[in-house]
C-alpha cells in the first residue's frame, strides 16, 4: 500500500471514529435525560399544580358558601321570630335576605363550577401521571438495549484507534507533517480521478501528475489537500 493510501485509510478509520463518538454521546445523553420522561415529568407537575389550586378554591369557595348560608338562615328565623315589629325594618331584612339568596345561588353555581374543573383536572392529572409512567417503563426497558449499544461502540473504538495507531506508524514522517497541517480541512486526504482532485474538482496539469506519479510531490496544488493517485 502506498503512503498516501495508507493516510486515506487512516483518514477514514478517523470519520468512523468521529461518526461512532457521535452516536456514543447521543447514547449516553438518552441513559442520562429522556426528552418523552422530562415532558411528562413536566405535563405532570402542571396538571398537580392545577388539580391543587382548584381544591384551594373550592375550599375556600365551600367555607364562603357555608358562611353566607349560616347567615341567612339566621336573618330568615329572625324574619320569622315575630321580634320586628317595625315595617320598615321588615322590609329592610326581608330585601337582605332576597339579595343573600341571590348571591347564594351565584356562588352555588360557582362551587359547582369549580367541582367540575377539579373533577376534570383529577382526570387531567390521573393522564399525566399514567403517561409519566409509560415514558419511564419505555425508557427503562431501552436502558439495557442502549448499554450494549454502548459497549460495542467503545469496544470498535478501541480497535480504531489500535488500528490507526498502526497506519500512522506507517506513513512517513514528511506525510504526517503535511497532514498535520492540513487536517482541519475536510477531507484532508482525498483521491485523483481522471486527473481531477476530487476534493476541489480541479484539473491537474500533466506536469503536476507527474510530479504526484515520481514522488516529488504528494498535494494538490489549488486546494493542498493530500492526492491517492488512481
């Protein structure tokens, strides 16, 4: 194999590597975080937030209701006592009462308003709850499939790098030089087809083919990325 195949094949054994570095933190982000728990978790904390604001208002709405009624039973027995005997005071009471029913009823309509909301957001928290709990059995039964995954990712990439440590050992020291300062570039080390770079797309000149074919050089000259003669 000539030195500048050997680069190419040491270049791609280092895209396979990069490409399986990926996918290893990709893996490695899904055992740590799951977007599917993390929104259910969220969806789940929101339906209690609601589910408990409501029965706050409703308590609250339930004491108002009791009090409101305690205190127009009371207005109405007095109404009924026979102890007011003035008409005007009579018909003030009586007025009170006919407003503290109509209030009532308001607020009855409105505690039962509220009963259906919880009601509903019981139901709402009871989904979420049971999403939550598919997310995390569908996470957890991945788990062990995602943990082999993961250990024939690091087993290939340590027979990568042995193998790579292994072509650089092979490449001459010039070479290793020349892509040492090339290899930011993509695709540092790239083949010559038809005389065509096939990293620029440029034509090379025959004299420049024949310098590649003696060894006098191994780049191209427009874009200097690293040529695998055909």
């Amino acid at each position: 194999m000539r030195p500048t195949e050997t680069l190419l094949q040491f270049q791609r054994l280092g895209d396979r590597a990069r490409t399986l570095g990926d996918e290893k933190t990709h893996l490695e982000g899904r055992l740590a975080t799951d977007p599917r728990v993390d929104a259910a978790e969220g969806a789940k904390a929101a339906a209690r937030r609601e589910r408990d604001a409501l029965v706050l208002d409703l308590k609250e709405m339930e004491l108002e209701v009791e009090g409101h009624r305690a205190k127009m039973k009371g207005h109405e027995r007095e109404l009924m006592s026979g102890r007011i005997r003035s008409p005007t005071d009579l018909t003030r009471m009586s007025d009170e009462v006919g407003h503290m029913k109509t209030r009532l009823a308001e607020e009855e309509d409105r505690e039962l308003e509220l009963m259906t909301s919880l009601e509903a957001a019981e139901a709402g928290l009871a989904a979420a709850t049971a999403e939550l709990e598919a997310a995390e059995a569908s996470r957890a039964a991945a788990a062990p499939g995602t943990r082999e995954r993961l250990a024939a990712i690091e087993a290939e990439l340590g027979t990568l790098e042995a193998q790579r440590a292994a072509l650089w050992s092979e490449v001459p020291a010039p070479l290793q030089a020349a892509y040492n300062r090339i290899s930011r570039i993509a695709n540092a080390v790239v083949a010559e087809e038809g005389g065509q770079c096939m990293g620029c797309r440029v034509q090379l000149t025959t004299n420049e083919l024949q310098q590649l074919r003696r060894g006098e050089r191994f780049n191209c000259q427009n874009c200097n990325r690293i040529l695998v003669l055909s």
